[in-house]
C-alpha cells in the first residue's frame, strides 16, 4: 500500500545546479536529512560532495539506526517539495 505523503524530488548543488540524486520525500517538512534507503538514483561517487564542481552538501549520519545524510542548508536546493 503507497502512502500519499511520499514523493519524488530532485536535490540539486546550489553552486553549480547539478543534480545530485532524487530521493522519495515523506511529509511536509523541509529537507534536513536522506535516508540512503530512500534515495532512488544517486549521482554522486558517494562521497557526499557535488560530482562538477567538489563542494561538499552532507555529512554522514546514524540516525535511528539507518544510514543517513545530513544536509548542509544551503549548499542544496530542491525541485518537487510542493505539494497542492
């Protein structure tokens, strides 16, 4: 059963718009963290930093016992966040 409340969205570097991956969004917040379970097509070498131009987005994160990436606000903007 799919919940409603989950979306796709597009994570961008903001210095240089590269995509970075898509990744299935749950809920209404803003974008803090990724599960890695929950990233659907990652562009990065996995080492959290932007493929062109090397600027680092994330940090790594346990959090709740899952692998997770830590947004660095700023460094990432998002496309498919609203929701009507």
């Amino acid at each position: 059963m799919a919940r409603k409340d989950i979306r796709t969205i597009s994570i961008f570097c903001a210095a240089c718009c590269t995509l970075l991956y898509k990744y299935h969004k749950r809920g209404r917040g803003g974008l803090v963290k990724c599960l890695e379970s929950r990233i659907v097509d990652d562009r990065t070498k996995g080492d959290l930093k932007c493929p062109r131009c090397g600027q680092e987005f994330a940090r790594f994160k346990m959090m709740g016992g899952q692998r997770a990436h830590k947004i660095i606000q700023g460094k990432v903007f998002t496309k498919g966040m609203s929701r009507k």
